[in-house]
C-alpha cells in the first residue's frame, strides 16, 4: 500500500521528516541532478533569494527535504523546478456542481512512478492541516489535496504555453496554495505572484459547495465558475495555446472524452460516474482517458485518482500503482481500504 504518514514542527522540520522517508528513492536519483547543478548555479542562488522574500515557508520545506535525504540543498532547489530540471505531467479533472451536490475527481498522470516515490501526506499545523498526494519529486499541491478549511484542490499542467524560468515554480507556489482557508484566500495569492509555466487549478470549497477554475498562465489569472458540469484535461481554457503542436493528442482526447461523458449525466449523479468517466479505456494510448501505466511503459500513465464528494464529506484515493482504494474522511482518517480492480 501507498505510505501514508503524517508530519508536523515547523516547515523545515516537515521537509526533514519527507527527505527521510524518500531518501532511499533519492539516493538513487540526486547524484543525477547534482551533475547538473553547476549549469544553473545562477538561477538556483536566485530561486533561493526569492523564496526567502516571497516564500521562506516553501524554502524551509525544500531545504529539510534536503537534509533529510542528506543530498545537496542545490540539487534539491532543481528538482523542485521540474520547469528547469525537466518534467511534466497530465491530469485530467472532472466536476459536477448540481442543487448543492459538489463532486470533484482527477486522474493524476506521471511517468514511471514506482511507488517508493509518492505517498499521502497529512502536514499538520496548529490551526489545521493539508493531507496530500505528495511526490519526492515534488511539493505537495501540484497533484491534489485537501485540508482541514474545507477546501479541496487538483492541479493540471497547460500544455502549449511559454516558459518563464525567471519566476518561481508553479510546483512550489501550489505548496503555498494549499493552505489557503478560503477561495478569496487562493485568488488573492494567484494575483499576486508570476510563475514560471501556465497551469489549472480547480478548487472546491466542500462547506458552500462552491467551485472554481483558476487559470494562471505566468502573470495573467482567469476565475472560471463551475456551477453545473466541468471537463478539464492539459489545456486553456480562456485562449489557443501559443502553438498547438505542443498539445499532445492523448490530452485533447481525455478533453474531449470526459467533456461527452460528464454532459450525459443525469441529475442523480454520484462520484463513482465520476470515477467511471476517469476511468476509461480506449483501443490504444491516445483514445484512453484512464492510461495503464502496465500497458504504456515510459508514457504519461494515471498514477491515482482523487474523489471528493462533498455532501458526504468524504475524500477517496485510489491508487493506480499498488490497486488500492483509501477512502479518508473530513479530518484525514483512514476510514476504508480495500482493493480496486483498476
């Protein structure tokens, strides 16, 4: 089963606590980023100033994740910036917002991740906590997540976007994110920064039932209501991507795909069509919504799927690597685990 523990202290000792666990994991990889520190000293001293004026919370985190893998505090910087250190992903969410009844889902999509590499986090603050599907390769936040404010989030790369490395990392800004006590809160801090790649955010606050999309490509954010059926795979919603040879076709499918699926349902639905939806699979990559990562070795995979129902109260995990469903409730307690066919 996926590791599933929980972290506290301060922000440091929170990345101290992760670096220990993924240490194995990236004991095997930093030597890796380590080479390639030298090329990008500069901007990783730069990374570093910022987050010490911008975000000192995420620059604590991200050095104990360091000293707890007893790896290079550079390297570290690196690989938390997969826009620089290379690596992207594809999700695909869905949403159904009806007389009050808000449902949320989304397949989490990576290449070869292998279990030791990601685990579900529950960071635990004074006034609350964020419980996460946390990467080694990642902070938390650009996946999904949910915390004891009542909001729920996922994340999606935009494809066919510009790159502007000058800015932080939209992988260490949704690490700040999650921890919003509002969707006020999550606007105004989007408002107020420029990142480094284009990206989705999609937001559920579970005690109003209100959902949202923020768009946030580099400087620019677009707040999108959800008040009925919702399909959101790799793509702008608000323009054309700056070159759409850059969209891959397997994303404009699960686009598509989820799009025809969500429309046809009715008004009694629930979050397991939701997860149906996510879960389909066509003759080939490319017309697969639900991409096994067992049948598309080296291809962006669906690694889990994340569903929040929020009448219910409750938060589901089903792990694509190990074939487990972990259904957690409001305050992040495993309350049912079993196996799940896919």
């Amino acid at each position: 089963m996926i590791k599933i523990f929980e972290v506290g202290g301060s922000h440091y000792d929170m990345g101290l606590a992760i670096g220990r666990q993924f240490k194995h994991y990236l004991d095997g990889v930093m030597p890796i980023v380590c080479a390639r520190v030298p090329k990008y000293r500069e901007r990783i001293c730069a990374l570093q100033e910022q987050l010490r004026r911008s975000m000192p919370n995420c620059l604590d985190e991200i050095l104990g994740r360091a000293d707890g893998a007893e790896t290079s505090r550079e390297a570290m910087l690196l690989y938390m910036f997969p826009e620089i250190c290379g690596g992207v992903h594809g999700c695909t969410t869905v949403a159904y917002n009806k007389g009050g009844r808000a449902l949320f889902a989304h397949n989490e999509d990576d290449v070869d991740f292998v279990g030791e590499d990601v685990a579900l986090v529950k960071y635990n603050y004074e006034d609350g906590f964020v419980f996460a599907y946390t990467m080694a390769s990642r902070m938390a936040g650009s996946a999904f997540a949910f915390n004891s404010y009542g909001l729920a989030f996922s994340s999606n790369h935009i494809f066919g976007g510009r790159l502007q490395c000058e800015n932080i990392s939209r992988f260490i800004v949704l690490r700040d994110i999650i921890n919003s006590k509002s969707v006020e809160e999550v606007e105004r801090k989007l408002s107020s920064i420029e990142v480094a790649s284009p990206f989705s955010l999609n937001v559920l606050d579970v005690r109003t039932a209100e959902m949202c999309n923020f768009e946030k490509d580099i400087v620019e954010l677009t707040k999108t209501p959800i008040r009925d059926r919702y399909a959101r795979s790799n793509h702008f919603l608000t323009r054309e991507p700056l070159c759409a040879a850059d969209v891959p076709v397997s994303s404009v499918f699960r686009r598509d795909k989820t799009a025809e699926s969500i429309s046809a349902l009715g008004d009694d639905a629930s979050i397991d069509d939701l997860v149906r939806a996510l879960e389909y699979e066509g003759d080939s990559f490319d017309t697969s919504v639900y991409e096994d990562r067992l049948k598309y070795p080296g291809k962006l995979c669906t690694v889990a799927t994340f569903a929040v129902d929020g009448a219910a109260g409750t938060y589901a995990v089903y792990d694509r690597i190990y074939g487990d469903k972990l259904v957690f409730d409001a305050d992040a307690n495993l309350v049912l685990a079993e196996h799940c066919a896919k």
